[in-house]
C-alpha cells in the first residue's frame, strides 16, 4: 500500500510538474502573442497614416495645378487687356482724327463715313464692355476654384479626424481569450 501511496505522489508530482512547465510555457506564449499583436497593431497605424497623408498630399498637388493654371491665365489676362485698352484708345483717336479730316465736298458721302465710324465706335465700346464682364467672369471662377480647394482641404481634416477617433486600432480584432483551462 505504502508503494502504491509513494506511486500516487510520485504521478502526482509529475503532473504537476508538467502542468507548471505547460503554464509556464503558455504564459510566455501570451507575453510573446500580445507584444507581436501590439506590434502589427502599431505597424497597421502606420501604415494607415501614411496612407492619409499621401492622400493629402496628392489632393495638394492637385489643388495646387487647378490654382496655377488659373493664375496664369489671370496674369496673362491683365496684359491682355491692358494691350485691348491701348489698342482701343488708339482706334478711337484715329477715327476721331479721320472724322475731322474728311473733305466735306460730297456731304452725302461724309455723313454715311461718320454713320460707320459712329458704329464702331460703338462696337469697339461694346467690346471693351464684353471684356470686362469676361474679366469679372474670370474672376468668379478662380473664386469658385478657390472655395472648391478649401472644401477639398476641409473633407480631407475630416476623414482624417474621423480616421483617428473610429478607426484608433485599424479595426484589429480583439486579440483572443488565452487563459488557461484545466481539463477534467
């Protein structure tokens, strides 16, 4: 009896035995499991990150060709006018110089001449009027362009913020329940 006694403790004291060593082991196996979990979890925010801010940057680029390219065309728009303006002022000098030198021996004919230069004058008037309004246009537009990139700008700080605040741990599932159970 006393032998089957000394038996019992010795398969007694294995098993624990064994059992500590399967804890021990399943313990640094949890430690281990989690650090790498948090590590891929940080890797992912990263990543996630990154991937927003070259969005935003591309968005920049983007921004930043629509605005340029109006920019030149209304820098160039001031010379062009500019140009019109001077081109306008020199035709109406010249019909007025024209006018007043103009033989007045066939009346008929010099009233049908200052009829047509009247006419262009006030075409040329029109056309200057035109331009201006294509100005303004212009102007509305790079205006509008303007607003567009600030909206742009302020959807890309809101999918940002709502990245950060729903989005905080990549939709990484939690990590798994590992304690320990006895089996009976």
């Amino acid at each position: 009896m006393k032998m089957m006694h000394c038996r019992l403790l010795q398969w007694r004291f294995a098993n624990a035995k064994a059992e500590a060593v399967s804890k021990n082991k399943l313990s640094i196996f949890e430690v281990e499991f989690m650090g790498a979990w948090a590590r891929i979890s940080e890797l992912q925010g990263k990543v996630a990150r990154r991937r927003v801010q070259l969005e935003k940057e591309k968005l920049k680029i983007k921004l930043n060709s629509v605005l340029s390219s109006q920019m030149r065309g209304l820098e160039s728009w001031g010379q062009l006018e500019s140009k019109h303006a001077v081109a306008l002022d020199s035709t109406v000098v010249c019909t007025q110089a024209a006018i007043c030198k103009l033989p007045l021996t066939n009346g008929a004919k010099a009233h049908d001449t200052t009829l047509l230069i009247t006419e262009l004058v006030a075409v040329a008037r029109e056309e200057h009027a035109l331009l201006q309004e294509c100005l303004e246009l212009l102007g509305r537009v790079s205006a509008l362009q303007t607003i567009v990139a600030l909206e742009i700008n302020e959807l890309v700080n809101d999918i940002i913020v709502s990245y950060r605040r729903g989005h905080s741990a990549l939709a990484l599932p939690p990590p798994p329940d590992l304690t320990y159970r006895r089996r009976r």
